[in-house]
C-alpha cells in the first residue's frame, strides 16, 4: 500500500504509519518547518526521466526520487519511510 502525504504535518503522521506493508511519502521531513509545498509526487510519476531502471513504468520509488532530488535545493528534505 502506497500513502502520499502533504502539508505541514505529513512527516509527524508518516513515522505512526509505518510498517512492513507499506510505503509512506511525506512531503517534508519531521523536523522542516511549513513552507510553500513544492513536493508533487504526480508530477514525477508522470515525468519519463524518473525511470531510471528503463522499464517504461514510473514507480512510487521512482518518482519520489526524482522530486527529492528537485527538492534538494530547497528547504523542504521529503522522506521515504519503508
């Protein structure tokens, strides 16, 4: 099961959903404090160049990586718990 977060509390829910299970995508890390949500998981699930094992399907995984790598100059740390 895949749950994607936002907003200013989405790291503080992410760690009491856990588990073996599922993956959880928080939009900010527990400790960054609100700023103007730039994190679009859809964005990168629609964006080919994040499929970086060629199998012409965007994962999850994926895409969190590559908005994580956007979100590298900014503020904002998005998580992956998982």
């Amino acid at each position: 099961m895949n749950i994607v977060l936002n907003g200013n509390r989405s790291a503080l829910a992410g760690s009491t959903l856990s588990g073996t299970s599922r993956n959880i995508i928080c939009s900010m890390g527990v400790n960054n404090s609100y700023l103007e949500d730039q994190f679009d998981i859809a964005r990168g699930l629609t964006d080919q160049t994040a499929d970086t094992n060629n199998d012409d399907y965007v994962s999850y995984s994926e895409a969190y990586w590559k908005e994580r790598t956007i979100e590298e100059v900014l503020v904002q740390g998005p998580i992956l718990i998982g």
